[in-house]
C-alpha cells in the first residue's frame, strides 16, 4: 500500500503553454492527484503561439493548485532573454521552495537544462524532501553533439553538475534504454534509482482541424514523406535533402518539412531548384493542425545525428505512429528505436550515411503506395505508448518512492 504524498511539480512550462511537454505535465499532474496532493510551480505562458489571456498567476485547477512565475515576454525566442528568463525562473523557484512547507517529492525536468535541476538538488537537501529528475535529454551532452556548446572545458564542468544531480535524486526517468546506459556507463549512475517511461501520445481536441497539402502545391496523388519537428542540428536534416536529390527523377514523390528552427535557412538553401517542386517548407504549424497533415502523408522521417540517440529519444515517433505513418528512420541500426521499428515491421532503418538504402526503401513504399499496415501501426501505438499506459507507469513509480 503506498504513502499519499505532497508533490510539487516545478517545470518552466505548464498547459496552457504550447510546447508538448506543458500539455503532457497536465495530464499526468492530473492523474497523479487522484492519489496524491499535487502542486505546479511553473511561469506565466511565453512559447509559441501561448496566450496569457485569462491565465491567472495562482489557480485550483483540477485539484492542483498552480503557481506561474511572471517572466519576460519571448516573443521572438531570442537568446538574451530566454537566459535571463532562466535565471529567473531559476531565482524564484528558490525562494518560493525555500519558504513553503516541505514537500515529501519534487519532481524537476530538463527545461531549463542542469540549472533548475541543482536548484532542486540544493533545496530538497535543505528542506529534506526527496526530487525526481525526468530526463527528458540528457545535457549537457545532447548540446555538445549539436555543438551548441564548443569548449570542452565548460562542458566537463556542467556534467560534473549534473552528474551530482543524478546522484542525489531519489528516482530518474529516462525515455530509453540508451539513455539509460549513457547514464549508467558514462555517469556511473546507480541502474536500480532510474525508470524508463516515455512520452505518451497527445490527442488533439480542437475544432481548428483544416489543412489540406493542395494549398501548398502538393497533389492529390502525391507521395509524401514527412519530416515534423525542430529543424536543428541534432536532427541530421540534411540527410533528406539528400534522399530528396536523389529521389528528384520520381516526380510524385514529395519531401515535406513541418516545423521551424536554427537549421530552417540552410536547409531551404540546400534544396536549390528543388525548393517547392519536391521539397516544401510549411514551417511551424498548430500541434492538431500538424496532426491533421500527418494523416495526410505516406510516411514519416526520424533523423537523428550521430551519437544523439544515446542521450534523447524523438517523440514524434509515437506522433508518426499514432496517425498511422511508417517510419523511415535514419539513426544508428544498434539503438533501441532502430531495433523496434525492425521487431515491429513499422517502417525501415538506415544508417545516417546511406543514402542509397534510403532511397530503394522509400522508392519501395512508393511503388507499393498502399495504407494496409495503418490499423496496425495504430495498434503498436497504443500498446507501446497510449496515454492510459504511460499513466499507469508514472503511478507505480511514484507510489513506490
């Protein structure tokens, strides 16, 4: 029988934030507090698209008493900002911890990355509660691989950090046995405090479902191979321009890029003549409108850089899968998701240099051009990531602390 618990949750997004992760902590805050007292300690809403009309600074929302930080506007995501919004963010979840009553868990996650993590290391010492850390990536190691961070020396010194971090939480959520074993091998992290739990898929309940690939150019009869997600270094993005290039005398065959980021100009550079012919830009789209496109498409693209899959696992995996899409995915063939889309039949796997494997799997999709593995895939997406499954997960390991 477990203990009934007071559990903060402190993250820098909450619902009705935009990013995935906001809407995902709702669901399981709520799903916890059918056992537990919980509470989120967040900020007003900043992300894309996020609105803070009629948000309130402190609300009981489905018994979960919420607090938001007031932070600056980042309207335009830019860098100076979102620093100092972190610290922040950082300096008063401090002082609110400090002086409220103890709490028996804090669970804490990777955003922002290490320094709200050490923040709730330094105050579960002081107030003597125990935290869990849900690794959603693992930094700074996944910054270093995408060489958002270039000395060697300040890396060694935040996963010094960090690696405290790991060692003081009483629990540690990874999202797959590669991040496990990059904690455990590379870290030295005790195997028995760390759980794999990973994303659950989101479901869309909007009446804003439009979209239609006609309105981009794209026919009908089209095939269309989808990318949807953060276009960023980590994702090896260039990989499918490519694919693209060297698919280019199959006519019907279209590559699509949903979403927006850092690589967003040197890709639509990359694809030269090819620019709205087979390769589209859509740029960034609603979550149910994206949804809405993926339904849309024949199959869908995981493209990580090398060694990325040990310290991340892409969600838009379970996004792929729940609309029914196989997946091509391009990655390392020794990592977890490689051997499951291969032990499942869910799509086809390629190692980041080979192009031409690449090209005769999705040149076979095309020629097949059928939908009969959907159901199927659907299924695999339910039993492997359906919300009520990964809920259940988060409710055993909590119950167990």
């Amino acid at each position: 029988m477990y203990k009934t618990k007071k559990i903060l949750i402190v993250h820098r997004y909450y619902y009705p934030d935009t990013p995935a992760y906001a809407v995902m902590l709702k669901k399981i805050a709520e799903h916890l507090s059918t056992e537990h007292s919980v509470e989120v300690l967040s900020s007003m809403p900043s992300y894309y698209g996020a609105s803070t009309v009629g948000v309130k600074r402190k609300e009981s929302l489905n018994k979960i008493n919420i607090s938001r930080i007031q932070l600056l506007p980042e309207k335009n995501r830019n860098f100076v900002i979102r620093i100092i919004n972190t610290l922040l963010f950082a300096i008063n979840v401090f002082f609110k911890i400090l002086f409220r009553p103890k709490y028996d868990l804090i669970t804490v996650a990777t955003t922002p990355p290490i320094i709200i993590a050490t923040v709730i290391r330094i105050l579960s010492s002081i107030k003597g509660s125990k935290y869990l850390y849900h690794c959603q990536d693992i930094y700074p190691e996944i910054a270093y691989y995408n060489k958002n961070l270039n000395s060697k020396i300040f890396f060694n010194v935040l996963r010094f950090i960090d690696k405290k971090n790991n060692k003081k939480a009483s629990k540690i959520v990874v999202l797959s046995e590669d991040m496990k074993n990059t904690l455990v091998k590379e870290r030295g992290i005790d195997h028995s405090k760390i759980t794999i739990i990973n994303n659950f898929i989101r479901t869309e309940t909007t009446n804003e479902q439009y979209f239609n690939y006609n309105d981009y150019g794209i026919k009908d009869t089209d095939f269309i191979v989808v990318f949807c997600g953060n276009l960023g270094k980590l994702q090896n993005l260039n990989s499918i321009i490519k694919l693209a290039i060297k698919c280019e005398n199959y006519h019907q065959i279209k590559f699509v890029f949903i979403g927006d980021g850092v690589e967003s100009k040197n890709l639509i550079n990359q694809a030269g003549n090819l620019l709205n012919k087979s390769i589209f830009f859509l740029g960034y789209l609603k979550s149910e409108i994206a949804s809405k496109a993926l339904e849309q498409s024949n199959i869908g693209v995981v493209s990580i850089s090398e060694p990325t899959y040990k310290t991340a696992y892409p969600s838009k995996t379970m996004t792929y899968l729940n609309a029914g899409l196989p997946i091509l995915a391009i990655l390392n063939k020794s990592s977890e998701l490689a051997k499951f889309i291969i032990d499942k039949k869910i799509g086809f796997v390629a190692a980041p240099d080979d192009l031409n494997e690449m090209k005769r799997a999705t040149i076979e999709y095309y020629e097949k051009n059928e939908n009969s593995n959907q159901g199927y895939i659907k299924e695999i997406a339910q039993q492997e990531f359906g919300e009520e499954v990964i809920l259940n997960k988060w409710s055993k390991l909590i119950n167990s602390i």
